[in-house]
C-alpha cells in the first residue's frame, strides 16, 4: 500500500488527516508525519499524538527524510513551509499535495518550479462540494453577465491567519476570469465611510472572523428585483481531509505538472 507523509501533522487539519488516514478505506498508509523543529510531539507515535490510536510511526521534523522513505506527500503548513517542501518532494522525486493558504506570487513560483520535476495538486480548499461551487460560480456570471452585482463574503474561526480566504480569492477569481474581469482592477476589499455608488465591475470580498466556524463562503449575484446566491458550508474539518487524501491517491502516477481539485475530480474549470 502506497505510504503518505503528513507535514503540519499535528496541526488542526493534519490531525484530521491522520483520522481519515487511520478510518480507510482510500488505499494509502501513513508512512511519516512531519512537524515544525521543536514542537512539543515530536518523537510521539502521530495517531496517538492525533487522538487516533496508534501508529507506529513517531512525529519528527525532517521533511526531507520523510518523504523520501514515502510514495506522496500532504502538506497543511504555511505558505514558507509549503514552497521550501515542494522543493524537497520535487528533489526526491515524490508527489506532493498542498492545501496550505496565503501563498503569494513568489510562493507560487517555487511551486510552479517544483511542478516541473514532480506532480502536484495545489487548491486552497480540498473540499469536493467547495470545488464544485468554483465551476457553478463561472458558469453562473457567464450567464448572468454584467447587469449582476457580485459580492463574496467568507467566515472562518478567530485562529485564521490570512485574511481573505484563500476560498475567497480563488472564487473571486473564478467569476472575475468568466466576466473577463481581474481582481487586480474589480476587486474590493471591505468598505468603510463615503465610498460613493458602487462600481458596476466591482466584485467585493469580505472576511468575518468569528469563534470557531471552520469555513463558510457566500457568493452573491445582485440584480435589479433578485438576489441569487451560493452557499457553502463546511461542518468539520473532515471534509478537507478526505478531499487532500483523495487527492494523494489520485496523484500517484501523473506526469509532472501542477494540477488542482478540479484534475481530480474531473469536473473541469
């Protein structure tokens, strides 16, 4: 059975991948868990660190170690962290799928580097349902077209870093790419005093940080006697784990290249 290496193990989302990776059936084993130099688990057995029994397999900080003992890799770190692992998967010839939020450009680059040696999955958000409303939201503004207002409001836990989503900014750029908008040129972030009338190509983004809602996303078409709009909520992390460990078992086998949740799913952009 193939062996995945978790990095961010301990984590809120890698423990929920240790739990679905210890529920099966997805064809994987846990090969290796990977956490931050120092951290308070290091050398626990991560199923038992995870609350998820037991494992066998001892949480340590050597990426580069794990990994290569490993057939694919997942990733819930940080944006640092992702890029400098993509480049350790790449070098050990190993796929890797990233789920971390808040990668900026230069990010995206060493990734996108990485891609040329290895296969990699990268999304904002592994959920099936969230990737789904990425394709309806397009085909939803192509048809709507210009004469709809759009507005994204997103709500996640008070422990979230980045701030908007990467959901949010992924899906803003969905809609913007179907209106042949940019978010660089249409996009809002927030209002606040004597803004004037709202600009017909504006697409506005909003991020409610509140207790511990684990991710809510809102898409709003605002038209002259309607409102049409899109909802998704996830109930607990364990929708973005089974979607990343999907993804791992997917992955296996690809030719490099930077693939994304739709690739997996086969529902197209």
């Amino acid at each position: 059975m193939p062996g995945v290496v978790v990095c961010g193990a301990m984590g809120r989302m890698g423990r929920a991948i240790l739990g679905i990776l210890k529920e099966g059936p997805h064809g994987l084993s846990l090969s290796g868990a990977v956490e931050a130099v120092g951290h308070p688990l290091l050398s626990q057995d991560a199923f038992e660190a995870a609350g998820a029994g037991r494992a066998g397999v001892p949480v340590t900080d050597d990426f580069a170690k794990a990994v290569a003992a490993a057939d694919v890799a997942i990733d819930f770190t940080g944006a640092d962290a992702s890029a400098r692992n993509a480049g350790a998967a790449a070098a050990a010839g190993k796929p890797i799928v990233i789920g971390s939020t808040g990668l900026g450009p230069a990010h995206m680059e060493r990734i996108r580097n990485a891609a040329a040696t290895v296969a990699i999955v990268q999304s904002p958000n592994m959920s099936v349902g969230v990737n789904l409303m990425f394709k309806v939201a397009a085909d939803v503004a192509r048809v709507l077209g210009e004469e709809y207002d759009v507005e994204i409001v997103e709500t996640h836990h008070r422990f979230k870093k980045d701030a908007p989503s990467g959901t949010a900014v992924r899906l803003a750029d969905a809609v913007a790419t179907a209106l042949g908008r940019t978010m660089e040129d249409s996009g809002v972030y927030g209002r606040r005093g004597m803004v004037g009338e709202r600009a017909r190509k504006e697409i506005g983004v909003f991020a409610v940080r509140a207790g511990d809602v684990v991710g809510e996303h809102t898409l709003i078409f605002g038209g002259i006697g309607e409102r049409f709009e899109i909802t998704h909520r996830a109930h607990s992390r364990d929708t973005f784990a089974r979607g990343a460990v999907r993804a791992a078992a997917w992955v296996l086998g690809k030719p490099p290249g930077l693939y994304d949740m739709a690739d997996v799913l086969g529902i197209g952009k």
